[in-house]
C-alpha cells in the first residue's frame, strides 16, 4: 500500500510538473497565469492628464470665475447678507483630471479626480507628491497604498480639496488594475452586486423638464433653489405638481441657507409631499446645525457632497445630521474611502447616493460599482446623458469604445474586468488640454 501511495504522488508530480512546462496551448498558458499570480504587480508609471471641453486656449486661470466681492444674496430684510455660497466655476469649459497608472505587467488603470476648477492643480499634485509615493509599489495593495497617500500629509492638516480628489483618482485607477489582474469587475472585488442596476435622477428646472423626464421613464429629478422661504417657493410647488405621484423632487440649495431659513423652506417642502431630499440646506461650515434641520422636517436632508473623509462623516452622522448622505467618488478619496463611508453610513441606518457632478467614465464607473456593491445606496446622480461633446453632458460615453449602459432613470454596471471601460484614444486625446 505505502509503495502503491508513493508510486501515485510521483506519477501525480510529474503530471503537475509537466502543465508548468514552458511549451504551446494549455501549458504555456498555466505558466503565464502562475506567474502573473505570485510575481510583483510593480507600478512603473503614473500619468495625470487635464481634460477640458471645449478645448481651451491659454493658460486655465483665465477660465475661473465667481460673483464679484462683496455680492450679497438679494433677498429681503436679513435675508440679504454676503452670499457664501457660490463656489468658484468655470466660463463655459468643464474640467477634469484623469490618471492613468501602469505597470511591468502591461497592465494600465484608469482613474479620475474630481477637479472642476483649477485642473492643474490636481495634475501637479499628482505628478509632485503622490507619484513619487506611489512608484514601485505593487499595484494590489490597494489598501496599504491609500494609507500611505493619505499619511503623507496627515500631519500638515490637508484631509480634503485638491489633496484627497487626487488620491481618488489614483486610488480609482488602483481599482481597475486589481479588476484586470484577477479578471474580475471591481463589484466583486467589493464582495458582489446586490443588484444589476442603480436609479439615476436628471435635473428638472422647470414643470416642462419634470413632466418630460417623467415621461421618459425617470421617476426623480433635482432642481436648484436657493431663495428665501417667501420668495420663489412657488415654483418648486408647480414643478412638484407636475411630477405629482409619479416620482419625486430632489431640492438641492447648495448652502444657501441658515438655519432658521432652512427650517422655514424645509417645512413647506414638506407639505408637497412628494420631495425626495432637502440636499446642502446649510453650508458645510454649519454642520453643527444639521441635526437640529433633520429633527425639525420630515423631508430628508441629505448632506456629504463637499465632505471628504470618513472621519468627516462619522461627525455627520454620529451627530443625526443627515438622512441620505452623497459623498463623491472623485472627492472623497477614490473607491477606497467611499467603501468605508458606506458602511458606515449603513450602520447608523442611513441611505447613500453617488454624487456625480462633471466628470468622465472612470468617476462614472466606480461610482456604478460603488453603488451596486453596497446596501444602502438608493440613487445616483447622473441621468443627463444626451451632450455628445460636454465632458460631464455625455457622461465620458462618447470617448469609450463601448459605452456605459444608461437608460432613462436607471445604469447598468460593467460586466468587464476593472471598471469595465475602455477609452479610444483617438476621441480623448482631442480633449487633453495638459
């Protein structure tokens, strides 16, 4: 018997000796994966690009613009005061930054930081502090590598701006890589879809726009609407008539209010009765109030757009701030940290919604992911999709060799390896400005 046994393991070794045996077919083929599966996945170059649309000329600070000095909100009585909040945009051009890292395998990730304004900013960030960090490293330690973008800086105080937008985009594209390398789409890499598709909301500023997205099949839109609980609440009623019991309105003020204000406008949001969520009712400076708006409405509040580390949102929602909370891919740190904002969001019992504001495929696609992949997320940003030219209008679809699934009111995730996108380079680079 003991003869017999030994006599199977050495037949048994020769035969696995001999799949690994360099040659034509399956052999080669098992060695190639074996090798790719044990040996270092060594980043060797990381490339930040500024995207602009329309293509600009000149130098990109000439394109910022905000209201003058001194511009106050124009409302009655003390409601007229300096207007905070109005932050910084562009002339006509949307701006992004997209990242692309290599490695000695051949394989490349794509990632994207949110950078709306001041582009080069994030490229220079990119280029001067994170690269450096980052190179050489293997290309799976998607965690171990954040910390260490992320500490770089700890000490200093920078924990969000220009500073964790471009860590999302490396970190992003960190996420593709893994996906490639294990041939798998990066929702199972987070531990599985829930479900195929997320909702999507389009904006809606007027009754026409509402009744037309109803029709098309969404069932939420957005509107602006930043004046004051007596002036202009007329017109957030006739657009949510319009919708009626077909979906819901989301209100999104951008900070425009105090908190009394809030209180006032949130309550008469509440008698429409088909509001979706009272988003940046206050500016983020007053986030201390939050809780006392969430406990005075029964229209959720959503908050977390401008927030960006998880520290930031477990302040947020330790302090019963928010109902819905909508951190940014591309600001909050990359896949990584909006992973962990999730789960935390879920376990205070709190919804969460990709903000999707200006941006590319990369952003777009890890949100999709993010959103698939996690419980609690109810809705993303991101249903104007119809601009073949705008950067943000298109979604980035009109720069990929297979476009990402949309329809109206809802996306479909990538089924491919990573993020599941694939760039024409033709198309992109007519719109690298750096």
């Amino acid at each position: 018997m003991i003869n017999t046994r030994r006599q199977f393991l050495k037949t048994g070794a020769v035969a696995a000796a001999a799949t690994l045996t360099p040659g034509s077919g399956v052999s080669a083929n098992n060695l190639d994966t074996a090798a790719r599966g044990t040996s270092p996945l060594k980043i060797t170059r990381v490339e930040p690009f500024v995207i602009s649309a329309p293509m600009v000329e000149g130098p990109l600070s000439e394109y910022v613009e905000m209201p003058p000095l001194g511009a106050e909100t124009g409302r009655q009585g003390i409601g007229n005061r300096l207007n905070h909040s109005f932050p910084s945009r562009t002339k006509g051009v949307r701006f992004t930054v997209l990242v692309k890292v290599s490695t000695n395998q051949g394989i490349e990730g794509w990632g994207e930081a949110h950078a709306p304004v001041a582009p080069a900013v994030h490229a220079q960030v990119i280029r001067d502090l994170l690269a450096p960090i980052v190179m050489g490293e293997d290309a799976r330690r998607v965690g171990p590598i954040w910390e260490k973008m992320y500490s770089s800086q700890r000490v200093r105080g920078y924990s969000s701006g220009f500073y964790t937008e471009s860590i999302a985009a490396i970190d992003i594209a960190l996420w593709d890589i893994l996906g490639k390398f294990a041939n798998l789409p990066v929702y199972q890499l987070l531990g599985g879809k829930y479900r195929d598709r997320i909702p999507t909301y389009q904006g809606a500023g007027t009754p026409e726009d509402a009744t037309r997205s109803m029709e098309e099949g969404f069932t939420a839109v957005k509107m602006g609407y930043n004046k004051s609980s007596s002036d202009g609440i007329e017109k957030v009623a006739r657009v949510s008539e319009a919708i009626g019991d077909r979906g819901q309105l989301m209100i999104d003020s951008l900070g425009a209010f105090k908190l009394h204000e809030a209180v006032s406008v949130g309550r008469q949001l509440d008698a429409l009765g088909n509001i979706g969520w009272f988003e940046d009712a206050l500016l983020v400076d007053d986030s201390i109030r939050y809780p006392d708006l969430a406990d005075a409405l029964d229209t959720a509040v959503c908050s977390g757009e401008a927030l960006s580390n998880r520290f930031q949102f477990r302040d947020l929602l330790q302090s019963g701030g928010a109902d819905v909370v909508n951190p940014d891919v591309g600001r909050a740190a990359g896949i990584t940290e909006c992973k962990r904002i999730a789960d935390l969001a879920d376990a205070y019992g709190v919804l969460w919604s990709p903000h999707v504001s200006t941006g590319l495929s990369p952003y777009v696609a890890a949100s999709l992911h993010l959103s698939v992949a996690t419980p609690n997320a109810v809705i993303m940003e991101g249903g104007n999709i119809h601009s073949a030219t705008d950067v943000g209008g298109s979604r980035g679809n009109v720069l990929l060799k297979e476009p990402i699934e949309f329809h109206p009111g809802y996306a479909v995730v990538p089924e491919r390896p990573g993020l599941g996108i694939e760039f024409d380079e033709k198309a992109l680079k007519k719109v690298i400005a750096q």
